[in-house]
C-alpha cells in the first residue's frame, strides 16, 4: 500500500465520519454498500461497530431486504437507496426519483453526506477486497 495515498485515504474518512449523519446512519451505510461488494473484512468491523452503537441485531440480518423490511423508517429507506445506487453506479447512477426521495428527508448538504459516507467504503472496501485483508 502506498503511504501517502493509505493516509490521504484515512484523513478522508475522518473528515467524512465528522458528517451530521447519525452513528447508526453511517454504520447502515457501511454495512450495506460492504454487503453489495462482498467484503467480509468491512461487514465484520462495521456490524460489531454498529451493535455497539446501539443497532438492533435483526436489523442488521435484515439490511439485505431492507425494502421489505418494516423495521427500517421511511428515511432509513431513503437513504438506502442511494448507498445503493451510488454502489452500483454502473447500473444507472443515482435516479431523480431516488435523489427526489432523499430531499423528502434530508437537506442537500446531508444527501452529499450519505453519497459521500458511500464513496468512502466503497473505497474502503475495494482496497480490503483488492489486498486480502483477513477477517
């Protein structure tokens, strides 16, 4: 790993984890964008990370159905999707109407949060998956 892209990369992720996002907000963001990427180093740091906030175990098993879900809110919901469609970017992009949901909840400045805690393990996890980092 190079040093200074490595520190440049954790500097990121302080500056971002600053955001105005709850801890069990950017924790589900974790958890899901680490889920769609497959990344068991990441999904294990982020899932004990977010018991210990205070997250519910069984929404943890059921972030995978979260659409299905009632036991994620309407803004939960919206913020999923896009962590989703920032994840799978190759797909379409964030649509207008998963960006319209988003503003029924949450500031521009908080959507640029969730796309940017999204950006970030993206990140995170394709360097853990990249380097074979042990779980």
């Amino acid at each position: 790993m190079l040093p200074s892209s490595y520190k440049a990369m954790y500097d990121l992720s302080i500056t971002v984890n600053k955001s105005s996002l709850k801890p069990i907000q950017k924790e589900l963001i974790k958890i899901r964008a680490s889920q769609i990427n497959g990344c068991g180093f990441c999904l294990q740091m982020h899932t004990a990370d977010a018991l210990n906030a205070g997250e519910k175990k069984e929404r943890i098993f059921l972030l995978t159905a979260w659409k299905e879900s009632d036991l994620f809110s309407e803004e939960e919901k919206a913020m999923l999707s896009i962590v989703e469609e920032v994840t799978l970017i190759h797909n379409k992009g964030v649509s207008d109407a998963t960006y319209r949901e988003a503003q029924n909840f949450f500031s521009e400045e908080t959507i640029a949060e969730i796309i940017m805690a999204t950006v970030v393990i993206n990140a995170w996890n394709r360097i853990a998956i990249s380097t074979n980092l042990p779980f």
